[in-house]
C-alpha cells in the first residue's frame, strides 16, 4: 500500500493497549495526505499484520460516531493497539 510506511509512523506514536480510531488519527492521517478511500485498507493492513485488534465485546466488533465532516452518522470501528513491535523505514522499533 502507498500509504502503509506513512501510516505505521502514525500508529507507532499510540501506546500498547491504547484503543484507537479513525477518529483519533484523523488530523495525523491529514497532515500525512492519507485520502479517506484509504484508510479503511489501512486499518485492515494493520490488523492482518497484528498491529492492530478489533477492540470486541460480547463477542462483537465495538463501533462508535464517526465524526468525520462527511460523516453522516457512520460509525467506525475501535481498535486495540497490539503489543507488536512497529518497524517504520528506519527499522526503528517503537513499543
């Protein structure tokens, strides 16, 4: 993915066991000129790569207000930051 190096070095900055969202990194995946049709391959990217969980109870995925200017009362999925080390294209790792 184009973005995936840009990405990781947003999600590096969250700690372990941090819950996360679209909605927290938005102004991060901005400044990063991430288009919004990509970030939904993102998240999935890094929660096949074991960066990410999807944050579950009662066996289901949680969701919350998507508060995106387009939004349009969508929801968006909450993630658990793993305890997976990020490697970025420094190959720095960050816990």
């Amino acid at each position: 993915l184009e973005y995936w190096p840009d990405f990781l070095r947003i999600l590096a900055c969250w700690r372990t066991g941090s819950q996360v969202t679209v909605n927290a990194l938005r102004d991060d995946l901005d400044k990063a000129q991430i288009p919004t049709t990509a970030r939904g391959g993102l998240f999935s990217q890094a929660v096949n790569c074991g960066y990410l969980e999807p944050m579950r109870v009662l066996g289901g995925d949680v969701f919350v207000a998507s508060t995106g200017s387009t939004a349009n009362r969508s929801s968006v999925r909450v993630y658990t930051v793993t305890r997976k080390p990020i490697r970025t294209l420094a190959h720095r790792t960050v816990s």
